[in-house]
C-alpha cells in the first residue's frame, strides 16, 4: 500500500464532522450497541464501494494507464483546492465558531436507535475526495484483484480506526475512552479551520502538481 494511501486514509480517520458523531454515540446509554452499528454498517459501505470501484479499475486495466492516473490526480487536486477556498469562505461566514459549542451533531445521536447509529455510519463515510485518490493511489500500482481489494479493506481500517479504538476502550475501560476522545474532540474543534484548510492545500497542490508533471512526461 502507498504512502499516498496512508496518508489520505489518516486524513480520513480524524475529519472533524466523524469524531463529534462516534463523541456523540459514546455518550449514549447502549453506547457499544450503537458504535458496533456505526462501524459495521460505515465500513461494510464504504468498503464495498472502495472494492468495486477497484475491481472496475482493475478488469478494464486502468490500473496501468499512467495518463488516466494522472488525470485523476490532476483534476482530484484541483477539486481539493477547490475545496479549500470554499471551505475558508464558508468558515468565515460563520459567525460563532468557538469551540465551547461543543459537537455539532443531531440530538437524536446522543440516544439513537441502532438504525439511525448504522445509518450515521454510512452518511459520514460517503467517498469523498480524499477517499477518490485514495482508491486512485490504489489502483495505480497496478495490483492484482486480491491484493487491490485487500488494500482497500487496510485503507478502511485505517480510516475507521477512531471509532474501533473508542468501541475497544468502552468496552474495557468506558471513563477512559469518554475521557481521551473528548480530549481528541476538544483538540479537533479548536484546530478545525486551520487543520482543514492546511491539509486540504497541501493535497491539492500535490496531487495537482504531480498530475501535471505526470502529463507533461
């Protein structure tokens, strides 16, 4: 697996928007109920579009087109940095952005159904762009059908490893898992606009680069 895939599936695992919503669950009264169903249904979705997307890739051969690569990081880069300047304006529209808010999740999340757990589930790991390059990461080092989808099953455990973590630690020891994803909220919440914004730079101007160089070759 790429450094590249890492790295996006990292991005991945600490969005904001998904660490209030597992934040949210832990604090129900069937907590490891509803965080087993977030997990279950999140990643049995986004897995199953990760895997057919691959095999897609893989039985027409894209896999090796170095052109239609690039193309894909070309265009991904420059839909992240579109990303970013949207993001930056629609922040500063915001008028209360401290961080004393709190979680910015639906009431019904803090004592969910285990329907309306698995369904937050799939909502917050719908493919996004990151996940895109992440698959296009994937598939660009031409890999065989086992080994593509089995990369993709390892980009996904990557990218649920937050939630996993938490259902592990409110299993053993729930104070001390309540206690480290509220300081890993606290942290997001704070960090948000300018984490978001840096890291979505950094990847645009990145991929969109090195599609360029990739074309220009």
């Amino acid at each position: 697996m790429s450094v590249e895939a890492i790295v996006l599936a990292v991005m991945n695992a600490l969005r904001p928007a998904g660490l209030a919503v597992v934040y949210a669950l832990l604090g129900a009264p069937n907590a490891r109920r509803v965080l087993c169903a977030y997990i279950v249904a999140g990643f049995a979705w986004s897995a199953t579009v990760g895997a057919v997307v691959v095999a897609a890739v893989h039985g027409v051969e894209v896999g090796g087109d170095a052109t239609a690569t690039a193309l894909v990081e070309l265009l991904g880069g420059i839909a992240v940095l579109g990303f970013a300047v949207g993001y930056i304006r629609g922040r500063r529209e915001f008028v209360d952005d401290s961080p004393s808010r709190g979680p910015r999740v639906p009431a019904r999340l803090r004592n969910p159904s285990l329907a309306l757990a698995a369904g937050a589930g799939v909502l917050t790991h719908l493919p996004g762009l990151f996940y895109l390059l992440g698959l296009n990461a994937i598939a660009s080092g031409d890999p065989s059908l086992i080994d593509g989808v089995l990369e993709v099953m390892i980009f996904n455990a990557i990218w649920f490893s937050t939630p996993i973590t938490v259902l592990v630690l409110a299993i053993r020891r729930p104070e001390a898992a309540r206690a480290l994803l509220s300081r890993v909220n606290d942290w997001a919440r704070r960090h948000e606009r300018a984490a978001v914004t840096l890291f979505s730079v950094l990847v645009g101007v990145y991929f969109t680069a090195k599609g360029t160089s990739s074309l220009l070759d």
